[in-house]
C-alpha cells in the first residue's frame, strides 16, 4: 500500500489508473476504522481496482464546541489494517494540504443541508459538501462509497455530484452494526459502560416503528410516537430529534409512501448517536431495511 500525503501525487496516481483503463474506487473517512468501513472497502474491492482509502479528519465539518480535538485517531492501526485489507492507496493529507493558507471557496446544498443534521449543527453539511467535493476532484474515483448509516450525509453528496456534473458514481453501502444492534460508529468509544448498553435503544426504538409499518401503520405521528416511547424508556438516553423523512428531499413526511427514512439522534451524556432505517413501499407493503 502507497500512502500518499500531498494532492499532487493523489492526483498522479488517478491519472495514471485512469490512462491505463482501470478502475478505481474510493472511499473517504475520518479514520478510527471499523467494520462499518470496512464493508465499505469490501465493497469497493468488488467493483474496482485499484481501491484508494482517505483518512482525513476535516476541520471544516466540526463547529465550535464539538469533539474536533478528540475526535479519535489512530492512523498507525488504520494504515495496518487497510493494508491487511489490499487496499492500494491510502490518501492521509494534512490539514495544510487540504487547506492551504487563504482557502475561500465552500459549498452549500441549499434545503437538504438545512434539516435534522444541519439544524443541531450548523455549518457541518457546508464542511462535510466542500471535502467531499474537494476529495472527488482529486481523487477523481470511478465510484466511491459512503454508508448509510449517514443517510442525510449520502444524500447530500448525491446532490453535490448531480449537481456539480461530477463523473464519480456513489454508491451507498448497508448499515454495518455489532451483534446487539447498535449501528458501529467511531463516537461509540466515547461511550461509559452504561452509555454502551443503554445505546441499544436506537435500534430498539427503530425495531418498535419497523414493528408498526409491519402491521400497516402508516401514519408518521404514531410511528414517531412508538419510537419515542421507546426512547423515554432509558433514562440514560435524551432524543435529539425522532422523525421520518422522504428519501428523497428529507421533508417531514405524514405518511409512509415510496421511500422514507426514520432518522434518530439521541444523546448519550456528551455522546451524540445517529441511526436510522429506510422504509420502502413494495406492493402496498413497508419493507424496513435497518
Ligand atoms: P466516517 O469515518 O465516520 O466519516 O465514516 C466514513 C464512511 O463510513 C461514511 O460514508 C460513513 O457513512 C460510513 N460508515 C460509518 N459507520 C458505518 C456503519 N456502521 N456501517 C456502514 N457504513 C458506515
């Protein structure tokens, strides 16, 4: 595996794999790797060759007062991992590089970028559309991967490559998550002991709305409101926001139809959590994905 520090030479290496007709996929992170990431590079490896991994955690995307400083990092593990993975090229850039004195220009998806995520932490989407946009020019992958596990964050990259008319396909990967449910994410090593167990209440919560669409509820209020009972359950637990959404705009949605999501953040403490289920209409019936 190559690790590559500065934008010229990642953007040599995509030249040349380009040039000799091969294709190669991408996929972006902050590091503190997972099982969540690495379904992400297993599915790259499918469909590409060769595969390119970034860690870069980007300063833009946190605002004032959040875990920017603590956010976990833990390069020398990563990089062993990816290569024990086969990954060709990991993409590790400073700050400096990414953003050089006098860096001015940011990109804003206006709408989808305002809701749920936007509304608890603004700016974040304006940081998260400029490294993506950023990462795509110079990586110039074939196709890259994100999770859904971010689903408003896939979304709005969707959006920026539709429309910036960018030639990288995106391809949003399953929720990867431990043995009791609780969706893998970098930020559950913040978590006490008893945050750790009491956090089960996302997927329990998302569980009790997937068991309501299952028996013909479509009606969002009631859905929302099992989920929320659910949640009011463990006092550990404080609901940041508890909504079902269209796939589609991320509009608050009243009934189920065509694809939705139900989106929860809830806090743990200090430890924010995201989860969420998409619900797609087959048939007259709801087919919840977790
Ligand atoms: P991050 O390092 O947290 O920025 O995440 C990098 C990519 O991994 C994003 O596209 C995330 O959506 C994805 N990801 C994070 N956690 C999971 C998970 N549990 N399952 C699937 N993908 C994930």
């Amino acid at each position: 595996m190559e690790t590559i520090r500065t934008v010229e030479w990642m953007k040599q290496v995509s030249r040349k794999a380009r040039a000799e007709g091969r294709l190669l996929g991408f996929v972006p992170t902050m590091g503190a790797l997972h099982a969540g990431h690495v379904s992400l590079v297993r599915a790259a490896q499918r469909d590409c060759s060769p595969v390119a991994v970034s860690i870069f955690v980007n300063p833009k995307q946190f605002g004032p007062g959040e875990d920017f400083a603590r956010y976990p990092r833990s390069f020398e593990a990563d990089s062993a991992l990816l290569q024990s993975l086969g990954v060709e090229y990991l993409f590790a850039p400073e700050a400096a590089e990414m953003y050089p004195p006098g860096f001015s220009s940011h990109v804003d998806v206006d709408g989808l970028a305002s809701r749920l995520e936007g509304r608890t932490r603004p700016g974040h989407f304006r940081g998260v559309a400029t490294v993506v946009l950023k990462l795509l020019e110079i990586v110039d992958p074939w196709r890259a991967y994100f999770g859904r596990k971010d689903a408003q964050q896939s979304r709005i990259i969707e959006q920026l490559v539709r429309d910036f008319h960018l030639d990288a396909q995106i391809e949003v990967c399953p929720i990867v998550r431990e043995e009791d449910g609780l969706a893998l994410s970098s930020r559950n090593a913040y978590l006490s002991a008893e945050d750790r167990r009491a956090a089960t209440v996302l997927y329990r919560a998302l569980g009790a709305a997937r068991q309501a669409a299952g028996r013909g509820e479509r009606n969002v209020a009631r859905l929302v409101a099992a989920m929320r009972e659910v949640i009011a359950k463990e006092p550990r637990a404080a609901a940041d926001y508890v909504e079902v959404v269209r796939a589609e705009t991320f509009e608050p949605a009243a009934m189920l139809r065509g694809e939705c999501y139900a989106l929860l953040a809830v806090f743990f403490g200090a430890t924010r959590l995201l989860d969420n289920m998409l619900i797609v209409e087959e048939n007259g019936e709801f087919r919840c994905e977790l």
